[in-house]
C-alpha cells in the first residue's frame, strides 16, 4: 500500500526488454514494492542510487509510456504515518491533459477521463495523478479538475504537465467497493 505522497523525482536510465532502470535514491531491497508514477513495482536489482524493475506486458498495457523523470514512492511500512489517501499501485486508466492554468503560485490542472473512472470521482474526493495524492477540485461528464499547490509542484513530476499530457489515472479504491456493495454483487 502507498499514500500517494512522492518521495523523489527519479531519472529514467533504461528500458529495454521489460527492464526499468531508474536513478534514485530511495533505499530499496530486492522484492520491495515501489510506486514508480504510481504503478507498483517489484525492485529486482538495487544499488548505487539504482532501482531496477521488470515490468511486464499486462502492466505496459494499463499504463501510460514511462517519461524520462518519473515519480517514486516506496511502499508503507507499519507504523508509518498515514498522510495522502490509501493507495494501491493499481493503475484504473490512462488520462490526458485537458488544460494547465497557473492558479495563485499553484496550477490547476482539467484532466479527461473515461466514463468508467470519472463515475468513482467527486468533489472533496481522492484520486490518484501519476501517483501523486490528490483532491478533486471539480468534476463534469468528461473530466475533472485538481489545484496543485506550489510545493506538489516542486517536489513531483506534476510540474512537467501540458495540455495533451498522459497520466496513470488511479481512483478511491473505497468508492469501487461501495458501488459493489450498493449493487449486491460481493460475495457473502
């Protein structure tokens, strides 16, 4: 599980084959799980500010092509603080960019979405932006909106977003089960 709250920006070095490699600091052991723009991982070679990862065809098929900075989080360990919103690593979809309007030292950022991924989304709510935690400022019938503070700005790759931008699109994993509870269907 993670929260959502980017460790470090990590430089993309290679990917060929299935094999990620990233330059990052984050310390990480063979078998650790780690979000990389908020897709979980399993680190498969470490060392000297290096992660490495095998990344198989199912996962490149749900998400967007990895860019050259990418965010990374290493996973929650018990009795870490909760901060951000529970994630899981688990990509819903892929979405793009609408818009980028600077909004008091921040951005807001218009993001379009599936249908089936903007019905999880509300106001107030959480959603997940290439692993980053945010709120959803607004949200229509094709997209939502989110405000980036200054700081997210800073310390994520969210600062590198233009309009036709993708993104790894993660929702509130707790308004899936609600809807699954609400129609009957999990199992008694």
């Amino acid at each position: 599980m993670f929260t959502g709250l980017v460790r470090e920006v990590g430089t993309v070095r290679a990917f060929e084959d299935g094999r990620l490699v990233l330059a990052a600091s984050t310390a990480a052991e063979l078998g650790d799980s780690i979000a990389v723009d908020g897709v979980c991982l399993t680190v498969v070679g470490a060392g000297d500010g290096r992660l490495e990862f095998d990344v198989v065809p199912e996962t490149l098929s749900r998400v967007k092509p990895f860019g050259e900075r990418v965010n990374v989080e290493p996973a929650l360990r018990a009795g870490d603080p909760l901060g951000g919103h529970q994630v899981q690593g688990h990509v819903d979809g892929v979405g793009r960019v609408a818009s980028v309007e600077p909004d008091a030292g921040g951005a807001r950022v218009r993001i379009e979405a599936p249908g089936e991924l903007l019905r999880y989304c509300v106001e107030k709510g959480s959603i997940t932006v290439d692993g980053v935690s945010l709120t959803v400022a607004a949200v229509d019938e094709r997209a939502f909106d989110v405000a980036l503070i200054p700081h997210t700005l800073e310390v994520t790759t969210l600062s590198d977003l233009a309009p036709g931008s993708e993104v790894n699109l993660e929702v509130d994993v707790l308004a899936k089960y609600v809807e699954k509870l609400l129609a009957g269907t999990m199992a008694r």
